[in-house]
C-alpha cells in the first residue's frame, strides 16, 4: 500500500496566545446535619412509655439510626428504674422489635394497652 502524501496537522503554540481566564471549579457545599438527642426515659408513673418509644424512634429515624444502632444507643436514653430493668434484662433484646414491646409490657400502664 502507498504511504499517504497528507501533511501532517501541525500543532498551535500556546505561548503566543492571549491568556484566557478560565473560571474556578465550583466547590461543593458539604453541609451536616447534627444529630439530635432523644430525651431520657426513667420509667417513672409520671412518664407515658408509648409517646417516649414513638418520640425516640422518629429521632432514630432523622439520625439514620437502623434497629440494630437503635438497640445500641438506646441505653444512653434511660436512667433510674428504666435503666435497672434494662440492665437487668439486656440478654433478651435479640433486635429493637423486643426491646420495644418488652419496655410496653414492662412500663405502659393499663390503661395504655387498652387503645
């Protein structure tokens, strides 16, 4: 096969040329959401067990917290009786689905169940 006879395409000097001004990459904005602290359950009568488990678990949910990182900070949430009988009974939480009907039957007053 012939060789072809086309010239080559000459590259430009860009040294000579007019400086052109070329805009900064835009940065992003990295914004972070602090995360928020559900109140503490004590247990005590004066304490309504149903609205604190529904109070902590919309927290869980603007925190990103799945069931098992529920079950993993929700010792941080109780004090007093609360907090003994969740010592005391620690070794039953299989996921947060037990621990919230076992802190039902433990906690919520009769006539709570009854709704």
């Amino acid at each position: 096969m012939p060789e072809s006879k086309e010239p080559t395409p000459k590259l430009l000097d860009d040294t000579s040329s007019v400086p052109v001004s070329i805009p900064p990459a835009p940065v992003p904005i990295l914004t972070y959401q602090l995360p928020r602290n559900p109140c503490i359950f004590s247990g005590d009568d004066q304490q309504d067990a149903n609205k604190w488990l529904k109070d902590f678990q919309r927290i869980a949910t603007y925190n990103h917290w799945d069931d098992q990182m529920c079950l993993a900070n929700v010792i941080f949430c109780l004090a007093g009786t609360a907090r003994q009988w969740f010592d005391n009974n620690e070794n039953t939480f299989t996921n947060f689905t037990t621990f919230k009907n076992s802190l039902s039957n433990a906690f919520c007053q009769t006539e709570d169940l009854s709704r």
